[in-house]
C-alpha cells in the first residue's frame, strides 16, 4: 500500500481523474497530489476558519470549499 506524505492535522480530500485534493486546516492549504501520491501543487487559502469539506466544479477548475466556523462556502481556481 502507498502512502501521501501530507501534514499530521488533514480532514478531507477529493479524488477526481488524475489528481486528488487533500485540505490542510491547520495549515490553510489544499494539496494536489499526483497518481503516485507527490504533492505536485499546493494552494494557500486565507487562514480565516475551519475547513472541512472540498468539492470540484464539474470543470474541474474550481475548488469549492465550506468554511464551518463562519458557515461561507469559498470558492477557489485550482488551475493555477
């Protein structure tokens, strides 16, 4: 079995074709990671609350991400 080598404190991912989005809350960032399990990317989001929970835009572009500490819904590009 393969493991990511990701932060201690991850609560939600998103697998989607070839790529998987990992939220860091303690550390405010998505990781994107390769089939092989490497981090390829990372996105920094404002470190304003609580992640916990990451969707796709059918596109695949756009991250769309509940903040559960002031219940917002952030939306992000990914592509970059």
């Amino acid at each position: 079995m393969d493991f990511a080598k990701l932060p201690d404190k991850t609560n939600a991912f998103l697998a989607l074709k070839d790529k998987i989005y990992v939220i860091a809350s303690d550390q405010y960032k998505i990781f994107v990671l390769n089939n092989n399990y490497e981090i390829t990317k990372s996105i920094d989001l404002e470190p304003l609350g609580y992640y916990n929970n990451i969707i796709l835009s059918e596109n695949g572009k756009q991250a769309i991400i509940t903040d559960i500490s002031s219940k917002e819904i952030n939306i992000l590009d990914v592509t970059n």
